[in-house]
C-alpha cells in the first residue's frame, strides 16, 4: 500500500466518520443518549483511521530512508563521473561519512553487495567456506582442536596415565588488501547512455574473483590468503600414476574422509578433470558415470555434488603431470575461512593514464585452512 492509496482511504474514512459523527449528535438532541450500533460504527471507523495514520507514518519513514540512500547513490554515481570537484556541497555531504583518508569513498551497500555477490559466483571455495566479517583490526583468531580424547579402562587403583587430551592451536587469518583498477575512456565515461557505475563494478568483481580463486585454492600464506592445496597438513592420496587416476583412486579418496565431513563434502576440480571423470571406463567399456548422465545424479560423484575450479590442474592432451593435485573433496565449511574486513573503497584517478579514467578498487579479505582433516587431495604420483 502506497502513499496515496493511504490518503485516500483516510479521505474516505474521514467523510464516513462526519456522517456517523452527524448521527451520533441527532441522537443525542432527539433522545438522549447515543444508540450502540452507532457507537460501533464510530469506533470502527476510528480504529481504521489510527491503522491507516500509523501505516502513513511509516511509509513516510521508509520514503525518508529511500530519499537519503537515492541522495547518496546519485552522489557516488556523480562522483565515478566526475570525481570529487564535480560534486556540490550537499552531495560531498551525502558521501562524507565513508570519506577515506586517500581521497576515496565507501562504494555505496548495494554496490558492495553487487561485487561480493558477483565473486561468490565465480569462486567456488569463497561461496562453499565459511565466512566472517570483522569492523575493526586486520585479523580474526580462531581456535582449532588437534587429536581426540581417548579413554582407557583401568582398575580401581591403577592410574589413568593412558588418557590422553587434545590440544588447542589457535588459527589467525589476516585480512589483505586486495585491488583492481579498471581502466575506462573519457568518452564512455562522459556518455550518460552508459551505466558507467555497473560497468565498472562488472570489470572489479571478475579482477577480484580471479584473485581470490587462486589464491584461496593455491595461495602461499605469505602476504596473501593461505591456498587448500599448498597447506602441508591436508593428507593427500596418491593416483599411483604420474599421469592419470581412476575410479578407484576417487573411492579411495573419499572414504579417505571421516564419516562427518562425508555427509556435507563437495567435490572440486577443472572442468577438464570432470570431463575426464566422465569417461572413465570399466572393463566392459561401458562408461562409470552412465546412470548419473541420464538422471538426476548427474551433479553427484559417489552422492556428493562437485563444482568447477578453473584454478585446479586439469588435463593436456587427456593426462596429468607428475605431482598434479587435480581433486579436492571435503566439507569445506568446517575446512576453510574466509575474513572479510567491512567496506570497500574506491578512487577516482583521471590523471595517472589520461586519457583514461582509472578506478582503484580496494577490498580487504583473506583465508585460510581452518581444518586440515576436513579436506582429502588427489595427487597424481606413482606413490
């Protein structure tokens, strides 16, 4: 219900109270006192009318927050245009609670959220993971258990010395800078036919799904997010050829797995690596994965989805290199963090490649293998 849909119904209400109101005073000269039916209809009336003024009230909230954003958003779409000097005072206000120390501004919630979205899409470790958002600092601790508790059974007297507890290693993820910097021209910025701010987001969200996909599968640690396959603590299973695996190295491989990271594992690898399991064979010649292609299996490997990871090794001419890590299977929301620092920035550069516009994009996220055992790798080796 809108606005105007509210006036006119108060309209309405109001006229249909005069009358009632109307009626309640004839009664009250001719015979004293007010009937019940019309003190029902009064009431009726003012109750709806209360409903309708407090629905009003908050539709005019809701416009006033719409007008601030639309106020802001048409600033910021000012700003990747022109840049700081075109915009009036009133605008400069609009973005002056995100102004950064370098002369950027805080992209705007829904242009953030249209990058991030647009990442989670293309980088399958960062939408299988879980993930963390911090307001301040650079980092986030997490605490990790290694080993179990064990027990033993002893006698009444004898000492317990054969338990044994767990220990606790803290985990800490560092948030890095990551950047991209879209070169537009002059002209495409100028010409208003041209959802400059789209376009622009578009070129930002590929450069940084494109960095985090690397690093989050290969990643060294070192002044950037720690990758899967680099981490030295993931058991790894090898094919028992330099070039090739089969089906029963992806059997050995997943029953690799504890029972409770099965039940939520996914399957990762280069679109090249899923063709290749596809046509693996038996005996017979007769293709492995024929009854999941004709159903509604076909997503699954051993009951277990798989995604496409560009940045895992795939084939050549249909084999691997020796000490390839071609598959990834696990749960990786026990397995992975990822930390996202809040807020993204952006700067308006006309000068440094004129005649271009370069728009500095500038995101703060990282991660890390949170549970090693979570994950098992396939590495194609002869042992």
């Amino acid at each position: 219900m809108d606005a105007v849909k509210v006036i006119q119904d108060l309209s309405a209400d109001f006229v249909q109270f005069k009358d009632a109101h109307n009626a309640e005073l004839t009664e009250l000269k001719k015979a004293g006192f007010v009937s019940a039916e019309t003190k029902t209809k009064l009431e009726t009336i003012e109750s709806n009318m209360d409903k309708l003024e407090a629905k009003f009230n908050e539709i005019k909230k809701v416009d006033t927050v719409n007008e601030q954003k639309s106020a802001r958003e048409q600033a910021f779409s000012k700003y990747i245009k022109k840049g700081f000097d075109g915009l009036n005072e009133v605008e400069k206000k609009a973005l002056s609670t995100d102004s950064a120390p370098d002369g950027g501004f805080l992209s705007f919630e829904n242009y953030s959220n249209e990058i991030i979205r647009k990442v989670r899409e293309s980088s399958p470790v960062r939408a299988l993971a879980r993930n963390f958002t911090i307001s301040s600092g650079d980092s986030m601790t997490f605490v990790r258990q290694n080993g179990d508790l064990a027990s033993a059974i002893k006698g009444e007297r004898a000492n317990n010395n054969d338990s044994t507890t767990p220990t606790l290693q803290q985990v800490r993820i560092q948030v890095y800078n990551r950047l991209a910097a879209p070169y537009v021209t002059m002209d495409m910025v100028e010409d208003s036919a041209i959802n400059i701010e789209s376009f622009v987001a578009e070129l930002a969200a590929e450069e940084f799904a494109i960095g985090e996909g690397q690093d989050f599968i290969s990643g060294t640690g070192a002044n950037e997010p720690e990758g899967i396959i680099t981490n030295s603590s993931i058991a790894t299973v090898a094919s028992g050829s330099a070039t090739s695996f089969d089906a029963d190295d992806l059997i050995d491989l997943f029953y690799n797995l504890k029972g409770a990271y099965r039940s939520n594992a996914t399957w990762l690898m280069n679109r090249l690596s899923i063709a290749y399991v596809r046509k693996l064979k038996a005996g017979d010649d007769n293709y492995l994965w024929t009854p999941g292609i004709a159903s509604e299996g076909a997503g699954l490997i051993l009951g277990r989805p798989y995604m496409d990871s560009t940045d895992l090794a795939g084939t050549t001419a249909g084999a691997y290199v020796d000490g390839n890590k071609p598959v990834i299977v696990g749960d990786f929301s026990k397995g992975y963090y990822v930390v996202n620092k809040l807020g993204m920035s952006v700067l308006r550069d006309p000068n440094s490649a004129y005649p271009y516009v370069v728009y500095r994009f500038r995101m703060r996220s990282g991660g890390a293998v949170a549970q090693p055992e979570a994950f098992k790798i396939l590495r194609t080796a002869a042992s």
